[in-house]
C-alpha cells in the first residue's frame, strides 16, 4: 500500500476511524509532518483539531541516531539500548534534553497562540502521525495525553512496523496502522511526495479546521457507556492467552470473540465490530486462540478441536471472572471452533454470531448438538462461504439464520458492510441473551 501524500492517507486512514465518530473525540496531530495526516481524519469525522508537540532527542556525535523524546509536563521517554549503545552519560543527556525542552516550549507557545486550548479531560484522545519508526515520538504523545486526563486514548498511522505498533498497545488503549510490516527501512518510502510540512501549512490547517467548542459538559455529554479496560493473560488448555477485555457499566453480557486465520485480537475489523457492541452496552473479549509461535504453524490454525477447547476454556474463565452471561463472535476457522464448542453437553454459551464462518470445519455430528441460537452471516458475493453456510444450516436443530449482506465480499471491506454485520450481531445477541437453551429448541428457517 502507497499512500500519494499525507493527506490522501489522512482520508484512508479515516475510513478506518469511522466507529470513533460522534464519541467526544479530539485529534491530535503530531507536529509538524502528523497534522496534514490528522487535519483529514478531522475533517471526515467532523472533530476538532489540535497540534501536539514532541521533540526528539539525538546523539549528538550522531544526529541520526535517536535516544528519547520529551513532551509537555515533564514526560520524557528513553532509549535504554540506544543510550548504553551510544555509552551517553548521564550529564551529555542532560544537556540534550534542556535543549529539546526549550525547543518545545517555543514550539507550543508558537501553535497556541491565539487559539484556544482543547482540553483532552474526559475524552478520548485521537493521536495522529505520518508513521512509525521507532515509537518514541508516538509514545511520548501517548504518555503526554494520558497525563491531561484523557479518558481513552487511539493512535493512528498509516504504516508502521509489527514489533513498534506491538509495545505501543501498553501505552495507548487502541492501535489502528493500516499498513503492519515486519521489516521497515523509512516512513517516506510508502508515500510518492514525503517532502517536509512547512509551518505555514500547519497553521492554515489549524485555522481551516476550527470551530466552536461544544457548550454542555463534556463528560456529561458523551452518549456511550463508561468503559472498563485491561489487559489479560488468561488460562486456557495448558497455555495462557492474551486478550482484551473491555466492560460498558451493567453489561448484560459478554462477546467472546474468536477470531479466523490471519487475524487477531489487534485486528482492525475485530477492534470495529468490538467498539460497536460495546456502544451498544455489550462487554467483549478479544484474544488469540493461538499463541505467537503456534501461530506459524498451519496445522495450528485449522486445528479446530484445540481451537474449540481453548475457547471453552476461555468462556468458563470469562464467566466466572465477570459473573456474566457469555455469547460468542466468530469469524472464519474462529466462528468453526465456537460451534463445536457450543456442540458440548454443558456448554453454556448463550448465543453465536458467525461472520464469514467456516462450519465445514466442524466435526460432522457437531452442528446436530448446537443448542445456542445461532446467526450465520456472509456476503452475498461470497459465493464458496455462502453455500458451505447453507450445508451447515441444513443440518443444525438449533434456532438458527442465515443473512447475506447484500454486495460484501468475504472480509466486508465494502462501504456499509462492516457496520450491518455489527448491527446483526447486536441485535441477535440482545434478543437472545434472556433466553436459556432448552433440549428441545425452536427451529427458524433460514
């Protein structure tokens, strides 16, 4: 993926920010190659913009070479390798960092001036560049966000490298990068014209981007539920998995997500349909069924029984950490091993969407003993996914549906397409969550 400019990636990148419209959102653009990038996302999501800066602080015997950035309010973050590497004592990165603070206190004043403060206290913190390299600026901006009180806090970029965009998930509560590499030489490399934003550019942009703040309370205000965050290893079959638990105030319930082949828990789609139900007042889970190194190994991913045991294992965790009912989200060889999870005689998963879903992969006697009211959602051009999804609901006893959404392929990257499926997916859930499965349960045509 090239990009032509900052600013053709800024609207790129906004497509994949859409879910975060109408949520009490501030964009930060980081001055000055970030705010072309983050003017566009503003525009699209019609927020309000606002620059944020950071220095770099280098070695000074080799410019190229960073060792830290400094913000606001006294955030300051390291290089440890780079620092022992460059063997820089203690006094040399003294003098550096006085001189990347005086920087940044002209730099400040200079895009403040005249223009009101946007206070970040209660919202969520939208931080915007042209790219990662090495992370530090993006984690600095991060650190400097949390400490003006925002309430949650999104980066996005659109290219960065695996490893960066991994650590950074500590600092920020969602990474969007709509371009993950393994190995990354340059920012510049992935855009046709990556020549220096001027700051006359910056400015105009800021002054075409301003409008009125709103006048009721800002906290008061935001129309989504309080969340509950945090990072989670659980235990599941022998090995501990990471996930993503997130908790709106009196959830009824939560979505396990399990996901297909080349996902994963930081996967744009996933972290979409996640946000929708969470707006909707629905807890959710995401995690890897699969550990890092099990994940190379194909036999892994289409091992639908391990699959299926780690879920089990997963859900019973879940159930009993939140005392909640738990439904489950799957998506291809994911949305396999949740039916023949919720196959299991005490299985008491209460409901199941399937996006794009591969139920052949289930063990054949499987589908017979699904209980939980079960949706089975495809794009209606996927012609395979659709017919393996008809076969399945053939022989499934459960209530159950089948829903193409008109013109999406098999990841729903068409316009509208993701948004229907989290629609669906919202609406099953909620109006089955009251019901317990019974051994003799309603069966719907499809």
């Amino acid at each position: 993926m090239l990009f032509d400019d900052r600013r053709q990636a800024g609207r790129q990148l906004a497509w994949h920010l859409e879910f975060l419209r109408g949520h009490n959102v501030v964009v930060l653009g980081l001055a000055r190659n970030g705010v072309p990038v983050a003017y566009e996302v503003a525009q699209e999501l019609g927020a309000p913009l606002s620059v944020l800066v950071v220095r770099t602080m280098r070695v000074p015997w080799q410019p190229e070479w960073k060792f830290g950035a400094v913000g606001e309010n006294g955030v300051r973050v390291l290089d440890d390798a780079v620092v022992r590497e460059a063997g820089l004592s203690p006094a040399e990165q003294r003098v550096v960092e006085r001189r990347a603070r005086a920087e940044l206190a002209w730099w400040v004043r200079h895009y403040s001036a005249g223009r009101q403060a946007l206070p970040l206290a209660g919202r969520r913190a939208l931080i915007v560049d042209d790219g990662l390299a090495t992370g530090l600026t993006a984690e600095t901006a991060c650190r400097v966000a949390r400490g003006q009180g925002a309430a949650e806090i999104v980066l996005a970029v659109p290219v960065g490298p695996a490893a960066v965009v991994t650590d950074l998930h500590d600092v920020a509560d969602d990474v969007i990068c709509l371009q993950t590499l393994l190995h990354m030489d340059s920012v510049g490399a992935w855009y046709h014209h990556f020549g220096q934003t001027s700051d006359a550019e910056v400015a105009d942009l800021l002054v075409r981007a301003a409008h009125p703040m709103p006048a009721v309370p800002l906290v008061a205000a935001a129309p989504s539920p309080r969340l509950w965050r945090r990072q989670v290893q659980l235990p599941a079959a022998g090995v501990r998995l990471a996930a993503r638990l997130t908790l709106p105030d009196e959830a009824p319930a939560v979505v396990a997500f399990a996901h297909g082949s080349g996902s994963g828990r930081h996967g744009r789609h996933n972290r979409y349909l996640a946000d929708a139900l969470n707006r909707s007042g629905l807890g959710t889970l995401l995690l890897d069924l699969l550990t890092e190194d099990e994940e190379h190994d194909r036999g892994n991913v289409f091992d639908v029984l391990l699959l299926a045991r780690r879920l089990r294992a997963a859900t019973d965790w879940l159930r009993h950490e939140t005392g909640l009912p738990v439904v489950c989200f799957g998506r291809g060889t994911g949305a396999a091993a949740a039916l023949e999870a919720a196959s299991a005689p005490d299985a008491d998963i209460r409901a199941i969407v399937s996006r794009g879903g591969r139920p052949d992969l289930v063990t054949p006697t499987a589908l017979a003993r699904v209980r939980a009211p079960t949706l089975l959602i495809v794009g209606s051009r996927d012609a395979t996914v659709v017919e393996l999804n008809r076969r399945a609901a053939d022989r499934m006893h459960c209530e159950h549906r089948l829903v193409a959404v008109p013109g999406a392929t098999d990841l729903f990257t068409e316009p509208g397409a993701l948004a229907k499926v989290a629609e669906l997916a919202g609406d099953w859930f909620t109006a089955h969550l009251a019901e317990t499965p019974t051994e003799t349960p309603l069966r719907r045509s499809a």
